[in-house]
C-alpha cells in the first residue's frame, strides 16, 4: 500500500509523539514496515504531555466489557516488553484492591468479578470481614467488600514511551517536535494533508491523536468530537504508616481516591477526588481541592492523617461522556483515523489503540473488538451509559 505520488511527503501522519501516536506508528510498521511515517508532536520534547505526567496503572477491572478487552489485548505488549525493546519498563503485576462503600458498589464488583472470570480474568473476590482481616490499615466499616486482579499491574510510562520512540525511529519514522497541527487540509470527503506553522505536511492517511486537543484540530475540518481536556492532579506524599510496601494499588470506587505505591516504595501517588473538575488545558495546582483530597483520604485509610504532602503536579486527562475511547474513521472525512477520548486509559491500552488503528487503516476493518460501540456518531444515542460505573 506504499503511495508514489511524489508531491506527498508521508504515506501517513500521525498527530502526537505521546503513547498513544507512537504505538499507532510501531503497530503500522509491525504489519508494513515499507511505509513512510511522519508524526507531529507540539511539545519541544518527547513525554512532556499527558504520557509524562500518568501514573503508570495497568488494570483489567473495568465494570465495561469493551474496557476489560482494551486491557485484555494489550497485555501481551506490556508482558514481552523487555524481551522485545531489550529495555526494562518495570512491569510489576501488584493488583489493583477496588473497594465498594455502598451496595451499588458491592453489586457492581460482584457483577465484574462473574463476568471478568469467564473471559479468562483472574479475580478475587473479599467480603467485608475478608478485606478487613487481609487489609487491616482500611476504614473499619466503610466498605461492604472489595476485588483483587493479581494481573493488575504498573509499568514506567516515560520508559515505554521512550522505547517505542526508539524503536519508529529505528525504523526510520521522522518525528517533527515543537511542530503543532493547526489545521487539517481536506478535498471534498478525503482529507489531504495538515497544515502546521511551519509550513503543510501531505498525506491522503492522518491519525489525531492528539489526547486532549483532539476536538479542537478536528473542528478546523467541520467535524464534532465529543472528548473535552481534564486537569488530574496528583498528590506525591510519604506513605501511610501502617500501609506496608508493595500493597495494592488501592480504589475507593465511592470517592474515586486512589493509592498507589511507586516502585521505590518511598513515596506514594495520591489522587482520583477530583472527577467533577471543569474542563481546561493548564495545567495548574487548584490547592482549594486539597482539603477533599486529604478527607477522602482519610476516609479510607485512618493513617493518611499523619502522611506528608510532598507536592503537587496536574496533568491533563482526555474524556469522552461515557468514558470510552472514540476509534475509527472520521465520519465523512475518507482518511481521517481518530483515536481519543481514552479518558484517563490511553496507557494501559496503548497498544490495543496501536493494533487496531494499525487494522483499520492498513487493512480496513479490524476483528479484535466491536468498534461499532466506539465510533464517533454513538454520541448522537446518548453514548455507552449502561458502562459508567468504573
């Protein structure tokens, strides 16, 4: 499928050198290594965008079929990472405890246990005196129970991202930094090529993944996109007294507080209150939300009122209404691929993304997942609502 036309630059271009773009680029040369790709990154320099800032979570538990199969069908990328970049990621399968204050909660991780177990997802399921007795630092009497994925898992997000650049360039993609798309060129229904301040790159192929400039690139070709930008922040502390080194990543699904260890076990990332923030782009520190942080945290787990607060960095989340990914063609632009809106997932499953975009625009269609539920245009129904959970 290599394109002759002489006047084009790239037989693709790929908007984003973040994990999601370079993991498009490596799928597509997986399958063609002949082709030519380019990708534009804005920032002067690799990992500087959301990738930078994530905190490196892997996780099959997902109340959403369609997630749990994102996660299912990267899993073997993250498992052979080092025997194939020859490079460590530290890939570490600790677990993820989710924790149900209420019975919605209960039911729900009930529900997702059955079902992730008959898709070959193992799951331990802890009733209430069960999570006490094996996790005493918890809440006494906050949680009716909780789940364990021993697949769930962290890896070093600027590692991965590092290895896949590497690799592209290897295989002699040309990655254009400090080079923002600023509009997208098109014929009619066909999209032709992208317009930077630097002058137009060609291309009868485009990949926005953009992450959180995702609908304000695809706006300049007329086109709707229902992904807004987030702030997250991330609160790095000391870890909590009596919460031992190499716990679980730990989720209280009510409040949407998290913990989660850093592999050096000297420092702890702490965040998930802040889920009704407004949309934006900068990334600035809102000290005003601390104080529900910390509450929530204390809610959880008891000694978090003795843990110091380190500092505070946010990064930008990319999401959808229904928290699921937007992948496919572009409607009514030939040509144009998106993948966004992976609505805090774009790591984990990154290289689910780079297989199927890879499938799609090099050979058409895909087999690896229903994409008729992720498509653009299921917005117009009112989207994945019966996925909302967690």
């Amino acid at each position: 499928m290599h394109i002759r036309n002489k006047q084009l630059k790239s037989d693709i271009i790929i908007l984003g050198a973040g994990i999601i773009g370079l993991s498009i680029a490596y799928h597509i040369l997986e399958i063609n290594p002949n082709l030519s790709i380019t990708v534009l990154e804005k920032e002067k320099m690799l990992g500087l965008g959301s990738t930078g800032k994530c905190t490196g979570g892997i996780r099959y538990q997902f109340s959403s079929p369609l997630l749990r199969r994102l996660s299912l069908l990267s899993r073997d990328f993250f498992l052979n990472f080092e025997s194939v970049f020859e490079v460590p990621c530290w890939y570490l399968e600790k677990g993820y405890l989710m924790l149900a204050a209420h019975e919605e909660l209960w039911n729900q991780l009930q529900l997702t246990t059955e079902q992730a177990e008959a898709e070959g997802i193992p799951m331990k399921l802890f009733k209430q005196e069960e999570l006490m007795k094996a996790f005493p630092y918890l809440q006494k009497g906050r949680f009716l129970g909780g789940t364990l994925c021993p697949w769930d898992a962290y890896a070093d997000p600027y590692a991965v991202l590092a290895a896949l650049y590497a690799a592209v360039r290897r295989q002699g993609v040309v990655v254009h930094f400090d080079r923002e798309a600023t509009k997208i060129i098109n014929n009619g229904d066909n999209v032709q090529g992208i317009e930077t301040r630097q002058g137009t790159l060609w291309s009868p192929l485009i990949v926005n993944a953009t992450g959180p400039y995702a609908a304000q690139l695809v706006a300049t070709a007329g086109i709707t996109l229902s992904v807004q930008p987030f702030r997250r922040q991330v609160y790095v502390c000391s870890n909590p007294k009596d919460v031992p080194k190499a716990t679980p990543s730990i989720v209280d699904l009510a409040s949407g507080f998290y913990l989660h260890q850093e592999v050096s076990g000297k420092a702890v990332l702490l965040g998930g209150t802040d889920r009704d923030t407004w949309p934006g782009l900068e990334e600035v520190v809102d000290k005003s939300r601390a104080e529900d942080f910390f509450q929530a945290a204390m809610e959880t787990i008891p000694s978090a009122i003795d843990i110091k607060w380190l500092r505070t960095y946010t990064g930008i989340c990319e999401q959808t209404p229904d928290f699921h990914p937007i992948i496919g063609e572009a409607p009514g632009l030939k040509g144009l691929f998106l993948a966004n809106g992976l609505s805090g997932h774009g790591f984990m499953h990154a290289p689910a993304i780079g297989q199927i975009i890879a499938d799609l625009v090099l050979r058409g269609r895909t087999e690896r997942i229903d994409l008729s539920l992720l498509h653009p245009d299921r917005f117009a129904k009112g989207g994945l609502t019966e996925f909302h959970t967690f």
